[in-house]
C-alpha cells in the first residue's frame, strides 16, 4: 500500500487539501489516520492556546516618550541653500523646526493660571491684529491644506519612499503642534498669540505641501 | 489633552489619533497590546525582545496612521504592520549571521534534545515553540496561529511558497515531538 505523501497528510489535517481518494485512503489505512489525527491534535492545542498576558502600563511610557520625542524637530545647519530635488527633505526638516521653536517659545511665554487677562486684552490692541482676522486666515489655510492633502494622495504612488516617509513623518510633526495649538486654544480662545502661531502653523503645512507637490 | 473614554469605539480612537492625540492612540494601545505582544512573544525567543518589538510596533503604528484609511478593521492594519515590524528584525538578525528563514538543519529541529520523551514534562506550545529555529517559527506563528496564507508569508518573508509549506510541515512535527502529541 503506498501511504499519503506529507504534504497530503498535513493537508487533510487543516482542511487546505480536498480530496475523495486521500481522505478514502485514511479510511483503509491506520497508520496514516493516526498520523493526520496526531497534526489535527496539534492543531487543536493551537487554537486553544490563550496570548501571553503583557502589562500594559509597562511599555505604554516608553512608547509615549519615543512618540513625544518625535516631536522635537532639528533646525538645518546655517548656510544650507535651497535645496535641489534630492535634498527636498532638508527643509522640510527646517520648517517643522521653526515650527517646533515657536511652539515652545510661546508655551515658555504662556499666561500662568491665575494671572490677570489684561495681558491678552493689551496684545489684541497692540497688534492691531483682530482675533477674527486671525481666525479667518486660520480657516482659509486649513481648507488649502486639505487640497494640497488630496493631491499630495495621488502623488504618493510615485513618490520616492524615502522621501514619502520624510513627508508623512514631518507633516505628523506639523500635525501634532496643530493639534496642541487647537488644545491651547480651547482653554485660552481669546490669546490671538495662540491663534497667530496657528495660522503659521497651517501656513507652513501649505508650504510643505506646495513644495513637495511642485517637486513631484 | 483627552484620554480615552471607555464609550468611545477603536473608530473613534483612531481618527482622533490621526489628528494628533496621543490619549486616544494610549486608548488604541490598551485595546491591542495584548495580542501584539503574544504575536511578538511568539515570532522571537526573547521576552525582552518581544517587548522592544511591541514598542517598536506601536511607534511604527503612530508614524503610519495617518496611512490607514479605514478599508480594513484597525486591528488587522495593526497585526500586520506588527507582523513586518517582526520580520525586519528577523532579518536584520540574519544579515548579522543568524540563521536564514530557509536555513532550518534537521538537528535543530529534530535533535538530541528534542524530543519531550527525554524530559520529565511534556512541553506547552509556548515553550516548543521557543525552541525552534526562527524560521520554522516564524512560518508556524503566521500560519497556524495568525492565520496567514501561504502565499502571504511568501510574500511577507521573501521564501517562495513551497518553502513555506515544507517549512509549515517540519514545525508542526518538531512541536509534535516536543509537546508528545
């Protein structure tokens, strides 16, 4: 009698392999019916088995830490020039840089809790700036933005990985200090400081996208 | 900045992500941390690895969101950026003179030691499956235990087909030996 190949047994034991004169020759043959039933236990053990339990709040910090600390963008060396295609992510870098920088030189700058308004009342005056102007342009990049995102979709395809994953990583950057502008705001909407820095945050993401769909 | 709420769904979680909020992607980590490790756990030998991998896993996953458009379950976006996440490691592992995913010797996988018959305690499928050589394991975890085709994990670790296959056989023997089935 000549028995079931390996790769018949191991088939009719998870189902990959159908077929009427395999699974007869098991009904005639013990040896290769005990074999298939031996892989089925197997894989019976497997499907039982339960996943590891992994504590949570042990890694979840590390994680937090590598993700804020993506956070911090480095600023280019002096005397860098505009760069040609190949260095496209040098200014990228930069832009979300100057972005970074002025993020953190207005949170060091912030109104504490407690302190009067009157400061944010006199910054209104003093700049002349309405915060509806503020917010006007605010909306007008953000709509840009999204354009600029759409079109950036389709040039994706053909865009070096490299460069696709500077992009994504640096427009993350940008994204995640609009995000935390958003926040200030919400808890400060009369600062037209938060609302400027906002504006320029959308500005900067307008140009990065301009630059990277003029580029591709 | 918010936390997740227990009300909010993984769609919920996810596109507040997307936009910047790290509460709600801690809400995404709580709700897959678990099977990323166990795939982690299972694909390397090393617990220690296993959770280096699942940190790597989820940063790569905050980098990437913004990619993820909602065509499949999250969780399945997630296991299988875990999944290339593991084997990027596998390979870089082999760059550095480990074994090949191919290169499984019938002693490695069927030597001296083992057989559960020369041990007093059969072993789980845990610990079998610590000891087998990466490549075996890693054909086994993706297929039998994640679920992935053949021509998937072809495709995933660069082996044709039916080295996979063959690989698939001779683990699921080895662990036979050493679970005593």
């Amino acid at each position: 009698m000549t028995h079931l190949t390996e790769e018949q047994r191991h088939g009719l034991a998870d189902g990959s392999l159908e077929s009427p004169a395999a699974a007869a020759h098991l009904r005639e043959c013990a040896a290769c019916s005990a074999d298939v039933d031996r892989i089925r236990r197997l894989m019976t053990r497997v499907s039982h088995s339960n996943p590891a339990p992994v504590e949570a709040d042990d890694l979840w910090p590390s994680i937090r830490a590598r993700i804020e600390g993506q956070k911090v963008v480095p600023l280019p060396a002096r005397g860098e020039g505009a760069p040609a295609r190949p260095g496209l992510h040098k200014w990228v870098w930069g832009i979300g840089g100057v972005l970074a920088a002025g993020l953190i030189a207005l949170w060091v700058a912030r109104p504490r809790a407690g302190t009067a308004d009157s400061t944010n009342v006199a910054q209104v005056g003093d700049s002349g700036v309405s915060l509806v102007a503020v917010m006007d342009s605010t909306h007008a990049y953000e709509q840009e933005a999204q354009a600029l995102l759409n079109r950036l979709e389709l040039q994706r395809a053909t865009m070096r990985p490299e460069l696709a994953r500077i992009v994504e990583r640096d427009l993350r950057a940008i994204d995640v200090a609009i995000a935390e502008l958003q926040g200030a705001i919400r808890t400060d909407p009369n600062n037209p400081a938060l609302r400027r820095l906002l504006a320029s945050s959308y500005r900067q993401k307008v140009d990065l996208l301009k630059r990277v769909s003029n580029a591709g | 900045m918010a936390q997740a709420n227990e009300e909010d769904t993984i769609d919920d979680l996810v596109r507040r992500a997307q936009g910047g909020d790290v509460g709600a992607f801690e809400g995404l980590y709580r709700a897959h941390a678990a099977a990323i490790f166990a795939l982690c756990r299972r694909m390397v030998r090393d617990e220690t690895e296993a959770r280096e991998l699942v940190q790597d896993v989820f940063v790569r996953a905050w980098e990437r969101l913004t990619s993820f458009r909602g065509q499949s379950v999250f969780g399945t976006w997630l296991h299988r950026l875990a999944v290339n996440v593991v084997l990027e490691r596998v390979r870089v592992v082999r760059r550095d003179g480990a074994r090949h995913v191919t290169d499984d010797d019938d002693e490695a996988l069927f030597g001296a030691h083992s057989d559960a018959g020369d041990m007093d305690i059969r072993m789980d499928l845990e610990a079998a499956l610590a000891t087998l050589p990466q490549g075996s394991r890693t054909v086994f975890v993706l297929h039998d235990m994640e679920g992935y085709s053949h021509d998937e994990i072809a495709h995933m670790t660069g082996i044709a087909p039916g080295t996979a296959r063959a690989q698939l056989w001779r683990a699921r023997r080895a662990l036979m030996k050493r679970m005593a089935v």
